[in-house]
C-alpha cells in the first residue's frame, strides 16, 4: 500500500472496485484486490454515487479548505507584521476586513503569523525609575 495515494491513483481504484462488483465480485473481494484502501461504507456509497450521476460519480469531491491568506492579503498581512510587530492579529482582522473584504478568524491570523515568524511582540514600556516609586 502507497504512503499517500494521488488522484489518478484514487481514480483507478474506484473505477477498478465498480468495475469488479460490476462483474459479480462481491465488495469485500472487490476491497480487498483493490491497491487503494477503501472502507466497506465508502463502496457502497460510491456505487450509489455512480447510479446516481454515472461517470461524474467518479470525480473526487473532496476540496478541503480553502487557503484563506493568499496574494495580496498574504503580502499585506506580512508588511503590517514587519512595520508593527506590537499589532495585535484583532487589529489585523479589521484592517485586512477593511481592505480586502476577507475576514480571517484571529486564530488563522495567529498561525500564519507563528509559520512566518512574524508572531507579535508586546510594545516596549517604560519602566519608572526607583524614586518615582517612593513617597
């Protein structure tokens, strides 16, 4: 079995699985010769998939999540960071919302941040001299 399986791969194997039960192989044989693993439920919905849309149920619907910081956003994000590193992701969100119109969560903000190195550093403050604390 392969480490991570491609799309043609993928492909293949659903074809070749539909193609075997077609040809009255039960599906766990079917499974079982296949070079994908697939679990018992994910065939049977295939077969369903395949009677409902014929050739397009073999497309590969997973799409995952979207790369919500690219381009443009990714840039602005980065020179923001490096102008002001004291900036708060919050702050961010409602510029890059302002801007953009793309509201990154302030958690996602917070990620990219940490992978770009770019996570923030509190302001500098000034710390009274030792006779201001006195009476």
């Amino acid at each position: 079995m392969p480490a991570t399986v491609t799309p043609q791969q993928r492909q293949v194997a659903k074809r070749e699985i539909v193609r075997d039960i077609e040809q009255g192989v039960s599906a766990r044989e079917a499974r079982v010769r296949s070079a994908v693993p697939m679990h018992r439920t994910t065939v049977y919905r295939l077969l369903k998939r395949i009677e409902r849309e014929g050739e397009n149920g073999f497309a590969d619907g997973r799409h995952g999540h979207p790369v919500k910081l690219r381009g443009e956003v990714l840039t602005f994000l980065i020179e923001s960071c490096q102008a002001a590193p004291s900036v708060a992701s919050s702050e961010l969100q409602h510029a890059i919302h302002e801007r953009f119109a793309s509201s990154p969560s302030v958690s996602q903000l917070n990620r990219v941040r940490a992978r770009l190195g770019l996570s923030r550093q509190p302001a500098q403050r000034e710390k009274k001299a030792s006779s201001d604390l006195l009476p």
